[in-house]
C-alpha cells in the first residue's frame, strides 16, 4: 500500500504502524451507521471509497453555496436560524474537530475522552461565526474537508474501525468519517432552504 505521508508524521516515539493489529483493549462492538429521518442521510449508503470522495466535495460545495448565497449570505432567514456564513463556520469547525477525532483513533489504542468537550468548544466559538470571513470560511473549511478525507484515504478502510471513546460512548473512524459528512451536508440543506426563504420574503418563524 501506498505511503501515509499525512499520518505517519503524527505517530510519536515507537508509535505502531497503523497496519499494525491493536490489542483489545475494550470490548468492541460494532458501530451503527449514521442516519438522519430529517434529512434522509444514511452512512451506509457510502462505499469506503465515496465516503472520503464526499467529504472531499464538501469543501467546493460550501465555496459555491457562499459565493451564490451573495449579499444573503449574512441575513438569518428566522428566529433561532443560522446565517450561511453561520452554518458554514459551525461546519467548518465541526469538521476540525472529526479530524483530531479521526487522527487521535488512528494514533492511539482506543483513546478516551470526556464528554462534551468538542460542543463546549464549538458553542463558545460560534459568538464570533456572524462576523466570519466568507471566503476565508470556506477556505479554511475546504482544508478541514481535505485534511479528513486524506486521514481516511490514507489510513486506508482496514482502519476505520479503530475507535475512541468519548463521554462514555464509543464510536469509530467510519462513523467520524460518516458523522462530519451529514453534519455538512445536513447544514447545506438548511442554508439552501434559508437562501430560498429569504428570496421568497417569507422568513420562517422558527
Ligand atoms: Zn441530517
């Protein structure tokens, strides 16, 4: 298999070769696919190799949606709803956190957490996501996007049930992997809907 110049810079001292087997250290169980009935994503809909190839989309996504939303893409549509630039620096960040989720499950034996920590992180940064850059957003949401779907291609799927656990709750690298997909995209959908609701003049009330 190929060389992983991507995470094998991040194996400390003696660190073992991914290809490596791990010793169990907890009981493993195998880990559900991620679905949503709200926006109809299902994680086992995607092949290992789509999978990446999507995460990798996002990114170009994001940049088209931003730069077609224009001048909109500052309004909130309603109460309560997320400006584009919004949604997409809560993605952006959202999607940073699945890549040191994703890195630490590749690195280490079954790492573990405490809970909630990444939302803490991510409720406290999301004050500053109104006056975010939009091009500098999806830049730097792109590079997120990227930076994940390397860890997966190059770690290769053999990998992706490696885990770690975080509050109590494991999960595994293709379910990180799944969960920053529908995160983004589930959130696309909501700022499409909201780029319509404010063309159409009827906010929502919610
Ligand atoms: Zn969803």
């Amino acid at each position: 298999m190929a060389p992983r110049p991507g995470i094998s810079g991040h194996l400390g001292p003696g660190g073992r070769g991914l290809s490596e087997p791990l010793p169990p250290k907890i009981e493993v169980t195998c880990v559900e696919h991620e679905r949503c009935p709200a926006c109809g994503f299902d994680g086992s809909r995607y092949s290992d190799g789509a999978l990446p190839a999507a995460i990798r989309d996002l990114g170009p996504t994001w940049k088209a949606l931003l730069g077609e939303a224009g001048a909109d893409q500052r309004v909130r549509p309603g109460p309560g709803v997320w400006s584009a630039v919004e949604y997409a620096a809560h993605s952006r960040d959202v999607t940073a956190l699945h890549v040191f989720g994703v890195r630490q499950a590749l690195t280490h034996d079954e790492p573990s957490y405490p809970p909630i920590e990444g939302d803490a992180l991510i409720e406290s940064a999301a004050a500053t996501y109104g006056d975010a850059d939009a091009d500098l957003v999806g830049t730097e949401l792109a590079g997120q996007a990227s930076e994940l779907a390397d860890l997966a291609t190059d770690s290769g799927s053999e990998a992706w049930s490696r885990g770690l656990t975080i509050g109590g709750d494991r999960t595994d690298v293709r379910r990180l992997l799944e969960h920053a997909l529908h995160d983004s995209l589930h959130h696309l959908a909501d700022v499409e809907r909201g780029l319509v609701a404010i063309r159409e003049g009827y906010p929502d009330e919610h």
